[in-house]
C-alpha cells in the first residue's frame, strides 16, 4: 500500500476547438491560449498539400538558423570569456551545425559542450534532411519524364503483364465454351 495519496481523477492534457484544458471541459479550467496563428498555417498546409521534401527543408533549415542565433547568444552568455560577442557565438553555431569545426573557437563550459552536442547532432540531421529533399527532387522529375515520354518501365512492364492477362483469360475463356476435359 502506498503511503501517498491517488492523483486527482483528472484527464491529461487535451486539445479543444480553443484552447488546451486540463481535466474536464464542464470545469472550464483553460490554461493555455489558442495557438498561434503560425502554428494553425503550418497545420492547415500540411493537412490540405501534406509535408512535401521541399517545404520539410524550409522548416528545417528556418528552424536550425533561428537555433544557430539562440544558440550563439546563449553562448555568449554562459561563457562570456570564450566568446567576446555574440557574433563569435553565433560563428561558432554556425560552424557547429554545418559540422565544419574549425576548432578556433571551443567552449569552455560544461553547458556550451552540451549545447555543442545538440548542436552537432542537429547539423547532421539538416545535411540529411536537405540531401534527401534534393535528392527526392531529382527523382520525382526523372519519374515525370519517362512517364510524359512514354518509357516509364514500370508502367511498360504493367502493359505487358496485364497483356499476357488478357490472353490467359481469353484462353480460359474458349477452353470454358469449349468445354474442359474432366480432371
């Protein structure tokens, strides 16, 4: 038996039509705002066009230099005696997430070694994330011009299975009419 007490008989977090509540919507406890207009463009776009490799780049790449600033002037100012400015913290993100590393400026501060690590991390999942929009990019219009061309082979290996169908069901067919020979 445990010595505390159960939780409340509450609902988790939840989404309504305006807002986030806790618990029970008939306690009218609302404690979070309706969400940002951003947020409810971002959701109508990729609800109506789905998350395209391009646009998923934009996002990507918008949100990794929005964190190589925070990150450079949270750099700043944990470690002040490394980084002079905050433009030497946010050269060193920038070296950080796109893996360059010239090694000229290291934190010194347990917090900016972790901050390094995030930052890193990121970096390699941005290269990612870009190469394969690109990539995706060339696929998809190599794919568009076989098919304009007419020499998609999987579309040419789709016509020749369903001719070779067409066949085995006309045989099957007059062998029917014909009559089978008893098994």
């Amino acid at each position: 038996m445990s010595p505390f007490p159960p939780p409340p008989a509450r609902r988790p977090w939840r989404l309504s039509e305006r807002s986030a509540v806790w618990g029970d919507e008939h306690q009218g406890v609302a404690t979070q705002p309706q969400s940002r207009r951003s947020a409810r463009w971002l959701e109508k776009r990729i609800e109506d066009k789905g998350l395209r490799p391009r646009f998923a780049a934009y996002l990507i790449v918008a949100f990794w230099t929005m964190a190589i600033i925070v990150f450079g002037v949270v750099e700043r100012l944990v470690d002040p005696k490394t980084f002079h400015s905050i433009w030497l913290g946010m050269w060193w993100a920038t070296q950080t997430v796109t893996t360059v590393g010239y090694g000229d400026i290291v934190p010194q501060q347990t917090i900016g070694k972790v901050i390094a690590v995030f930052l890193m991390l990121g970096g390699l999942s941005l290269l990612a994330v870009v190469t394969g929009a690109i990539t995706s990019a060339f696929v998809t219009r190599a794919e568009a011009q076989l098919r304009a061309s007419g020499e998609d082979p999987t579309t040419r290996q789709l016509q020749e299975i369903t001719s070779r169908l067409e066949t085995i069901e006309g045989e099957l067919a007059r062998l029917r009419r014909d009559g089978l020979p008893s098994a």
